[in-house]
C-alpha cells in the first residue's frame, strides 16, 4: 500500500499580493507567471512555469521545472528534487513560500503546564511605552509594531500572527517565537502560530499556568532568566524539560483587556534577558 501523503500547506509572501495560504492537495501545485498554475504570480524573475510541489511516497517534493532563475531552498539553490519538512523556505524570484505539514505538527500548538517558575522580571503593560531607551534594537521593534497594525484589518489572523512571529524571530534571535489568542475558558489558547530557529525543532512550547494566570490578572510583561544556574527554578521541569535558559511572556492587549500572549525562549544559549529586553518585546 502507497504511503498517504500528509495534509499540508504553503503560506505565500509576495511583493506583489497579500501572504495567502495554498493547500496541497491532489496531484500538488505548479508556481510561476503562467495563467494556469495553481499559483499565478506575476513576477518577472519567473519562469512561466517555475516549480511544482507534488505529493511521492509519503511526503511532499520540491521541483525545479528549468527555471532561468532557480528555485532556492532554505537559501540553497535546489539542484535536483528534495521533500520538503515543515519551516521549509522556498524562494522563486522574489515570493517566498513557507511550507508547513500538519504530520507531527506543532507550529499551531502552545501547551498550558501546571508549573510555578520564579519570575525575575515583572513590568506592567501601562509602564512600557512610557520609558525611552537607547538601544538600537527599539527603532526596529517599533517599526514591527507599526507594520502589525497596519495589517490587521488587511490579513486574515493565522497569516497575521504568522507574519508577526517571523519578524519577532528574525529581530530577537530568539530560538523559539510563538504567538496566540487566550481561548474562552482562559486556560488555552487557539490561533497560536510558532516560528523556531531550527527547522528540525518539532518540541512542544509550555508555558507555566500560574505564569498564563498572572499575565492576565496583572496585565505583565513577565521573564525568567537562566533556568539553568537558578536554583529554584532549576527544579521546574517543564521549563528544564525543554532546556530553556530564558524566556519572555508578554500579554497581547485589546483596550485593557488582555487577549492573548506573544512567547520568545533561548534554548541552551549564554544570553541574560534584561528588563530592556522585555520592555522590547512587550512592545510588539
């Protein structure tokens, strides 16, 4: 019996459209400035029939059709056809497809433990934009916040949290970036996108109950720095588990009320987050 291919999609970002989400079904898609493929973008560095995903033995593959200009995977120039895992970047000309696939899947899920870490930075959200700073880092951070608001009334929520948490990843070198909405019961969530640095990563995110409870009662910025030199919060292992040396939660506000969360962590990474930091990324 043939492999079953699992369900699986490409986010589309082009200069030239809105992102949109294409599903991979059947016989797979075609890409390029031709009328008839599945994707038609009307780029000049394309071929009129550029590339192809197509579903083989249980995956889906990544096929150069004798472009001009190539098709680069993950920054390589693809030489002959590869499978493709979920995180995979797929660049032709200048649109850039972003693959993922539900097998194994965990880019939609934010877990809730049952775990009490010790907070080492707390700021309430009122306090954030009323602090100025010198870093470098906070023209860049406002730039994206700017540009998120921007978007919201122009893009669907999972492509806007997409396009949110890529940014947040790109800008704090963070090795993990989730985002998502506090669902009804205040104790999970939904519409969470997560972006890692390592495209092998498929770990599970987890952020601690009382952490999601005081974000929400608080309304905080909360961090906890170097899990692994702070005794007490050493003994979580939920935080140990996924050897995280530190982390930012900070609360996402609709008026005064807080409505979901924005997550960043360094996995065994020799970086102390400040209150700056946190300030960053609560910004967003």
């Amino acid at each position: 019996m043939a492999a079953l291919t699992p369900r699986a999609e490409v986010t589309v970002y082009s200069p030239l459209t809105s992102p949109f989400r294409q599903p991979l079904e059947g016989e797979g898609i075609s890409i390029g400035r031709a009328s008839d493929c599945t994707i038609p973008i009307k780029d000049r560095f394309l071929s009129r029939r550029h590339a192809e995903i197509r579903p083989g033995n249980g995956e889906w593959i990544l096929k150069d059709c004798g472009s001009a200009n190539g098709t680069f995977l993950n920054g390589a120039r693809l030489d002959h056809d590869r499978s493709l895992r979920t995180g995979d970047r797929i660049r032709l000309g200048d649109t850039e497809l972003v693959f993922e696939s539900e097998e194994h899947n965990t880019d939609r899920v934010l877990a809730v433990a049952d775990t009490s870490p010790r907070t080492t930075i707390a700021i309430a959200v009122k306090e954030i934009d009323q602090q100025k700073f010198d870093t470098g880092d906070i023209p860049k951070l406002k730039t994206l916040s700017a540009i998120a608001r921007e978007l919201i009334e122009d893009r669907p929520l999972d492509e806007l949290f997409g396009f949110i948490v890529e940014r947040v990843l790109l800008h704090t070198q963070a090795s993990r970036a989730a985002i998502g909405l506090i669902a009804s019961d205040g104790k999970s969530f939904m519409n969470v996108e997560v972006r890692r640095q390592d495209k092998a990563d498929e770990s599970e995110l987890r952020i601690s109950r009382t952490v999601l409870a005081s974000m929400i009662q608080e309304k905080k910025a909360l961090a906890f720095v170097d899990v692994n030199v702070d005794s007490k919060l050493s003994r979580v292992q939920s935080i140990v588990g996924q050897g995280i040396r530190s982390m930012i939660c900070a609360p996402l506000t609709v008026a005064d009320d807080v409505v979901g969360v924005l997550y960043i962590d360094y996995l065994f990474a020799q970086r102390q987050i400040s209150e700056e930091d946190v300030r960053l990324v609560a910004q967003i």
